[in-house]
C-alpha cells in the first residue's frame, strides 16, 4: 500500500516543488499542498498518476548531471575568432562560454561569429564579440528548472561551485524527451 508521505519523499528526492509535481500531473499546487499535509483524502486514481508521473520522473534522466555534455570546451578572451570558429564547425557546437581564468566572463555564440565575419572582421578577438554569461545551474537541477532557461537561453551551464561540469542545450532537452 502506497503511504501519502511517500510522495512528499519522492517528490523532494527529484528536486522538485509542490508546483512542478501540480503541472506535470495537471492539478493545482494547492491540491497537492493539501495532500501533503494530510488535509486532503485523495481518490485512489489521483494518487496512480502521482505515482505513476514519481515513477516516470525517477526513471528517466530528469537532472542536468544525466544529460549535460562534458566536459566543456571554453574559449578565452584573447583567442581569436577565427580559431574558436574552425572548433565550432569541428565540435558541431553553437556557443561556448568565455572563460578568464576560472571566472566566466561571458558567452560566444555563432551569431556573434556570423555577424563579424558578414562585416569583414574576421580578424576580431572573443573579446570583440563577447556575449552575456549563460545562465548556471547545479548538477541537480530538474530538466523542467532547465527548460524554463532555454527559452530565452541558447544553453545552461552546469557548475559544481565554480567549476563548469557541463553544458545543456536545447537539443540535449529534445532528444531526452522524444526517449
């Protein structure tokens, strides 16, 4: 028999929220808080699709650490664009972050790159065509936190502290979700 602590349980170890867990079975944060609680006495089919949703949740890769690209090829602010653009090309990757020492300054995309090299200067440094930092996240940040990034985002880098772990793009969400 299913015990209703069990969901609360689970549902922290995934690392997600009252209200994550409430649109992904498609009630409210609410209905969900008040099950938690004990305040609510569910009906048997509200409580298979928790645990059917905890299941799927758990058995998929639903953290960035399972589904982030490592390690991470960065470029440097002196390197030139030339350069970083034959490893794109090379690697098949869009962007990458710019790295001064162990701080990440910012962020080089193949727009930026395009764009110099449809302006004739080719000849430019990363730091001429330096981009806004991509946003961070924990190894353990859900694939839904991630999401969220990615739709004003080209990618999310994955720190443990201050160390870059990994990246996550959008195409590395779509190929988890067509799984």
């Amino acid at each position: 028999m299913i015990e209703i602590g069990e969901i609360k349980a689970r549902r922290k170890r995934l690392g997600i929220t009252q209200k994550e867990l409430a649109e992904i079975v498609g009630v409210s944060q609410s209905l969900i808080a008040k099950l938690e609680s004990g305040v609510l006495d569910p009906k048997l089919s509200l409580i298979r699709r928790i645990i059917n949703t905890l299941n799927e949740l758990e058995s998929k890769n639903y953290w960035a650490r399972n589904i982030m690209n490592s390690p991470v090829i960065i470029a440097e602010p002196f390197e030139s664009v030339k350069k970083i653009a034959k490893i794109m090309i090379e690697k098949g990757i869009s962007q990458l972050p710019v790295v001064e020492g162990e701080k990440i300054i910012g962020s080089v995309t193949e727009r930026g790159i395009f764009k110099a090299f449809f302006d004739g200067k080719s000849d430019l440094l990363v730091r001429d065509v330096i981009e806004q930092p991509l946003p961070t996240v924990k190894p353990n940040e859900s694939i839904f936190e991630i999401s969220k990034l990615l739709l004003e985002h080209p990618a999310v880098l994955v720190l443990e502290g201050k160390k870059i772990v990994g990246i996550i793009t959008k195409h590395d969400i779509m190929r988890v979700g067509v799984k």
